[in-house]
C-alpha cells in the first residue's frame, strides 16, 4: 500500500507541475505590434538530404508577413535534390541565398558546423535556425519576435507541432513532450531572477545578434549531438535569459517519415543523455518505468490476475496520467490514439534509453543522417 500511495502523491505533483508549465507557456499572436523600423531576421535552414521538406518550408517562410527578413540556406553534402530545389527557388526569390558546406571537420558534429557556417554568412540583427522539416504560419515572426524583445531573452526556443504520418509515429511521438512537460519545471525556470537554462529543441533557436556570438555561435557546441540544450547552457552560463514558448500555433515540424527514422532520433537522444551522466539516464528510466508505465501492469494485475484491494488507488494513478495525457496532447494538437496506447508509447521511449544506453557503455556510438558520432571521433 505504502509503494501505492507514493506512485500517486509523486503522479499528483506531476500533474501540478505539468498545469503550471501549461499555464507558463506563452503563445506567438498574429496581432504582435513590432519595433519600427523592423529589425532584419536571419533566417537559417540547415539542409542534407531534404529534397522531400525544403520546398514546403521555404516556402512558408517566404509567406511570412515579416516586413524585414532574409533566408539563407546551407547545403550540407546532400545526395539528392535539396540543393537544386533550393537554387531555383533562389533564382525566384533575392531573399533566398543558397550556400554549400565546407567539409566536416573531424571534431564537429554536422549539423553546428552548418548552422556556424550558416551565422557567419548571415546579416541579421536576430538570427533564427529552423530545421528544413518545418512548417511556419504567416505570422511566426511577426509573433515570435515581439516575445523575445519582451522578455530580454539571449535565447528563444520552444514547443512546434510535431507531425506524425504512421501510426507507430502517433503514439511514440507525443510521449515526449509529455514527459518533459510532466517533469520539467518550465514555469519555475522562467520565472526565477537569476538566469536559468529553459527547454531548447533545435527545430527552432532564435538569438539576437549579440548574444549568438557572445557565447562564439555554435563553436561552443560543435562536438555535441543534443547542440540545443548545450546552446541553452551556453547562453545561461554568459549571463543572459533562456526562455521557452508554445510554437505549436505558427511551427509544425515532421521529424521522421518513417519508424527507422523515428528510431534512430529517439536512439540519438537517448544516447545524448547516457554521454552526459549514465546515472541521470538510469533513474529516468526507472522513474518512468514506476511513475508512468508500471501503474497499468498493476491495473491488469489486479482485475485480471489477484484481487488485492489496491484497485481504488490503482485506478487513481492511472487516471491521472490519462488526466496529464489529454492536458498536454490537446494543447499541442496530439493524435488522440497515442493517449490510449499510452503504456505501448512509453515502452517504446524505455527501450530505445536502455539500448542508446549499451552503446553508450561499450562505445559503439550512434548514427544519424548517415554519419557515425562515437566516442573515437570525440563527438559526445
């Protein structure tokens, strides 16, 4: 009895975090007053192997009702169309600038040696990296900057709609967000006086000028795999703020299109975590495994298997997790199925920590967009 009302009391504090952080989280409006004149944006679109995406996301971004932005994008040794696509497109459009990468070298992971050489082209007073997977409403910037000038932030990431075309996607996807939501102290983060690092998701980073290169841009991440959490330390150890928004009205993103893909990033992440303390990885997964999973095996335990009488209390932490579930996945436009298979999703999270993390441990690396990062090529 005493492990059951522990489970409970730890899913209800949960549960109140996950409001606060809800309640935190502010929104892009279409109706943002900007500063006139309006500040030149960078907008950044690293890109390798993106024939599929790179079109419907320059293309959102040339819709933008911003009255002062530029788009650069950067080649990185695609083996398909990306870089063609991206060349007519600029033709059409003088706000576009195609450029191709340099080789990689040996001690950068590929994606912030692109965004660095990306910033070094760029002429903004704000720059902005968006992956080439995304999707914008007319108004992001528009909405986005008023926010960031507002809150004096070194640093804007967020939350974008994630996008999912399987089935497998649909109840694996959400489940990340409703962790972090869950556990993370978003709301406590953002409102403490002293300058703390707030949540980063690479699909969208926006720096002013300034603070960017303050920290020497991505070359203080260049041999990191998670490059935005490692921006959002960054940028908190030179002084300034990290915020954290809800992108989910003006940024959609499909990060994988298929389960092979969807793998190797949850692998990728996992694996991040597991370079940066084992430890912190284990309890994760043990903590996941009591707080969030092992409530529904007790659930079939009791009505299928051996009366005990905990049903009451059972059933309780089980539907305060569906309770955090249809919280976070309304608010984020989630596919309702992931909610129900919500024990499969979660499985699926476990399995791919416990296998990132044995990699990890014997230092087999792990892959992504074609490229092996292991310990031996010193990319942690």
């Amino acid at each position: 009895m005493l492990y059951h009302l522990i489970i409970a009391g730890g899913l209800v504090l949960f549960m109140l975090n996950l409001f606060l952080n809800l309640r935190a989280l502010r929104r892009p409006r279409a109706d943002s007053r900007l500063p006139e004149p309006a500040p030149l944006i960078s907008v950044m679109v690293p890109a390798r192997d993106e024939e599929a995406n790179i079109e419907t996301c320059l293309k959102s971004l040339q819709a933008q009702d911003y009255p002062n932005f530029e788009i650069l994008v950067l080649d990185d040794h695609s083996s398909d169309d990306t870089a063609a696509i991206v060349e007519r497109m600029a033709a059409e459009d003088k706000r576009i600038r195609l450029f191709r990468s340099e080789p990689l070298p040996e001690d950068w992971a590929g994606k912030p040696f692109a965004c660095y050489q990306l910033a070094q082209r760029a002429r903004g007073s704000w720059f902005l990296f968006v992956d080439a997977d995304t999707i914008h409403a007319p108004h992001m910037l528009r909405g986005v900057l008023p926010i960031a000038i507002e809150s004096k932030t070194g640093m804007l990431s967020g939350f974008p709609r994630q996008l999912a075309n399987s089935l497998p996607q649909k109840i694996a996807i959400p489940v990340l967000y409703f962790v972090i939501m869950s556990w993370l102290p978003i709301w406590w983060l953002h409102r403490s006086k002293k300058p703390r690092p707030s949540l980063a998701i690479g699909q969208f980073l926006l720096f002013p000028r300034e603070d960017y290169w303050k920290i020497g841009g991505h070359r203080a991440v260049k041999s990191r795999i998670i490059e935005d959490v490692w921006l959002g330390v960054e940028i908190n150890r030179s002084g300034s703020r990290h915020i954290a928004i809800d992108l989910s009205p003006v940024v959609a993103c499909s990060m994988y299109h298929d389960v092979g893909a969807m793998c190797e990033g949850f692998i990728k992440w996992m694996y991040s975590v597991a370079a940066l303390s084992r430890i912190f990885l284990a309890l994760m997964i043990a903590a996941g495994y009591f707080f969030l999973l092992a409530p529904f095996y007790w659930l079939w335990h009791e009505l299928f298997v051996v009366y005990t009488g905990w049903g009451a209390i059972i059933v309780f932490q089980v539907v305060v997790i569906f309770g955090m579930r249809w919280l976070v996945d309304s608010r984020f436009k989630e596919p309702v199925v992931s909610a129900f298979l919500h024990p499969l999703g979660f499985s699926f999270l476990i399995l791919t920590g416990l296998y990132a993390g044995s990699r990890q441990v014997v230092g087999a690396g792990v892959r992504w967009k074609n490229r092996l990062y292991s310990k031996e090529s010193a990319i942690e």
